[in-house]
C-alpha cells in the first residue's frame, strides 16, 4: 500500500468510525476503548475528516474527561476546529 493510499484509507477509517481498522493498524495489545478514544483524538486534529465527524469526537471526549491527542485543550463548542 502507498502512502498515498493509507492516508486514505485512514482517512476513511476516521470518518466512518471503522475501529476494526484503526485498531488492526496499531499495536496488537490496544483494548477496543483506547482504540476508539484514540480515533476520537486523532479525529479532532486531523482536517480532512468533515466537520460534523469532528465535532461529535470533541463532544465524545468533553464527556468523557480527555483532552487532544497533543493534550491540549479541547475547542469551546460553536468555538473554531484546529487547523
């Protein structure tokens, strides 16, 4: 598979939320919860996945207590995605 084409699969992967993937491409011993909050952090950051997708993951992790992916703060809601 070329670069090219894992971005894009993982970009897929991202917005459809497909963990099966996502955990096959990460170290084999990652239980499913730190493979999904995982997806979430990487969603926030990463701008070829929609809006909508992004928004859900930032709310996903408020709830749940976790920060970015860089540990950063999440973005206040109606506030701007990073770039």
């Amino acid at each position: 598979m070329s670069s090219k084409q894992y971005q894009q699969r993982l970009q897929a992967a991202l917005e459809s939320g497909d963990l099966a993937y996502l955990r096959s491409i990460g170290p084999p011993d990652k239980s499913m919860n730190v493979v999904e909050a995982a997806m979430h952090k990487m969603r926030v950051d990463h701008t070829k996945v929609s809006a909508a997708k992004r928004w859900e993951s930032v709310e996903w992790l408020r709830e749940r207590g976790l920060r970015r992916m860089n540990g950063m703060e999440l973005p206040e809601s109606g506030g701007e995605l990073p770039a």
